[in-house]
C-alpha cells in the first residue's frame, strides 16, 4: 500500500470495526490500479430538483439566440448540445469538453448570460433557458450539472429552427 507524507491530502473518517479490512483492501485495489483514483462528476442519484428554468417563449427564445458575441456564442453551443439530449445532465467539464471550450470560457460565457438577463426586462424574469443543480454536502459527486427537459428542448429547436429562415434570404 502507499504511504502517504504528513500534510498529505487525507480525510479522517468513522468506519464500524467490521468495515475495516473491506476499506483497507478496496484503497489497496485503488493504489494497484494508479493514476487518477476519482471517478469522474456524475449527476446525483436523485430526482430533479424543483426550481426549473422558467417559461420561456419561443419568440423570446428566438431574440435570445439572436447574440452574435463569442460568449453568447458558447451559450447558444451549449443549449444546442442540451436540446440535442433533454433530460440527460451534463457537468460543467463535459459541457466544455462536448462543446470544445475552455471551463474558463464557459464560466465567462454563462457569467454574460446571466448579466444579459438581469439587464432585460423580460429575461430577468425567466432566468436561464436551461435547469442548473449545483451539488450539496449530501450529494455523492461534487459539481454543477445542466439539462433540459424535454418540452424546453422541444421549445429551443422550434426557436433554432427559426434561425434559419431570416428575412433577407441570411
């Protein structure tokens, strides 16, 4: 087994007497296999929480989708890929890497979002177009995990679907 230096990243935790031997053989099996020991951010087994992202329109969809700057551009990305898969939810780290964004690019991006909305009087009340859930001590995985569900995706591709037809012929 490895040894770890004082000062070691360690955490202290109660385990019955009869667990013991099961913990030191699954830490054994752990250092056997090397590298990165965490598992990767998965979404909390546990049904979504109720504060949803409002009503949006799909008029009012289509003016948001309407930003033309490179942060709203990462957004208009991400709820694209959330669209694509509703009710699946992803973390931050794969929304950068399903994307192709930096997580500095993503937080900057979803910061001018939420600027963006305060800023307009309609926005302000619907919140973000897409759910959030960030996790709590309770929770077996740390993260922030994003989806839509299906009727808010279905409202995001009629609005999309828009896009394509501008006056102008563009």
């Amino acid at each position: 087994m490895v040894t770890h230096d004082v000062g070691a990243d360690l955490v202290h935790i109660a385990v019955p007497v009869a667990y013991v031997r099961h913990v030191a053989a699954l830490l054994a099996e752990l250092d056997r296999q090397g590298g990165d020991v965490r598992p990767p951010a998965r979404p909390p087994a546990r049904p979504a929480p109720p504060e949803l992202a409002g009503q949006w329109s799909v008029a009012d969809l289509r003016r948001f989708a309407t930003g033309r700057s490179k942060s709203h551009d990462t957004v208009l990305k991400v709820l694209d890929l959330l669209a694509v898969r509703p009710g699946e939810w992803f973390s931050a780290e794969a929304i950068c890497v399903e994307v192709g964004v930096s997580r500095h690019r993503f937080g900057g991006a979803l910061a001018g979002m939420t600027r963006m909305l305060r800023a307009h009087p309609t926005f302000r009340e619907l919140g973000p177009p897409m759910n959030r859930y960030v996790t709590g001590s309770l929770d077996d995985r740390a993260g922030t995990f994003y989806w839509m569900t299906s009727e808010q995706a279905g409202q995001w591709k009629l609005a999309r679907a828009g896009e394509a037809v501008r006056p102008g012929g563009s």
